[in-house]
C-alpha cells in the first residue's frame, strides 16, 4: 500500500507540474549584457540587460502548452540535482548559462561555461529545448547576437 502512495504522488506532481520554475539565463563581460527567461506553465518572461547603459527590456509571453510539457518531460529533476557546475567565464570576459529550477520547496541551480562540458551531458536534451525557446523569444536581430 506504501508503495501505492508514493507512485501515486509522483504520477500526481509530474502531471501538474504547477510548481515548477524553470529559469535560464546567460551573461557576459565587456558590456555585452545579459539574458534569461522565467518559464513556468503560465507564462514566460523574457529579459535583456545591458550592464553598460542600464537599459532593461522584460517582454511577457503566454506559455505554449506543448512547449511546456516538452520541457518538463525532457526535465529529469534528480539528475538536474546531482550536476554541481559553478564556472566563472564572465569572471575573464567570457560568458555563462545559467539555469535554475525551483520545483515546489526545492531549488537547484548551474552555471556553465560551455555546452560541451561532460558535467551537463545528462541534461543536454532539456539545456537545447531551454536554448531553442531562448532563441525564439529573443528580440534581438541575429547580426547583434
């Protein structure tokens, strides 16, 4: 019966996914400014930030279901928590991705200097989806990226 339980509520909280926040971002030196998207089922909120002139542009879109449920299966929240990755590339005018995932009372974050880096391989599948939306979303014109 005890076993019942628990797969009952594992099945209960991956079909809702309400409380799960998933955010990526990047940033970089030199002025080149930064970037990250809060996605939850809801909404996602893109943000652009230029460091050197202080501008902020936050842009609200309404979460496309079959993209949520995309990236929520490709999520595997207990492997997400077994990457520990904190680069430092911003610290030498490189840049950084970035990802948090608050999944209810739970947080975990990374920071990663490149996508070839052996450390996220197991979740590369959800950091592409991530990087496809981030892509689609940006405001930005291809010649400034």
């Amino acid at each position: 019966l005890l076993a019942f339980v628990m797969v009952a509520c594992e099945k209960s909280d991956v079909e809702k996914n309400d409380g799960i926040q998933i955010t990526i971002g990047s940033v970089c030196g030199w002025c080149v400014g930064s970037d990250s998207i809060v996605i939850t089922s809801d909404n996602m909120i893109y943000t652009t930030y230029s460091p050197c002139d202080t501008n902020i542009e936050e842009t609200r879109y309404k979460t496309n279901a079959n993209d949520w449920k995309e990236l929520t299966n490709l999520l595997d929240y207990e492997e997400f928590e077994k990457i520990d990755i904190n680069t430092c590339h911003v610290c030498a005018d490189g840049c950084d991705t970035w990802i948090t995932v608050k999944n209810g009372e739970s947080s975990h974050s990374i920071r990663f200097g490149y996508p070839d880096s052996l450390t996220i391989q197991p979740i590369i599948p959800f950091i592409n989806k991530l990087d496809s939306l981030r892509t689609v979303l940006s405001p930005r014109k291809e010649e400034d990226q």
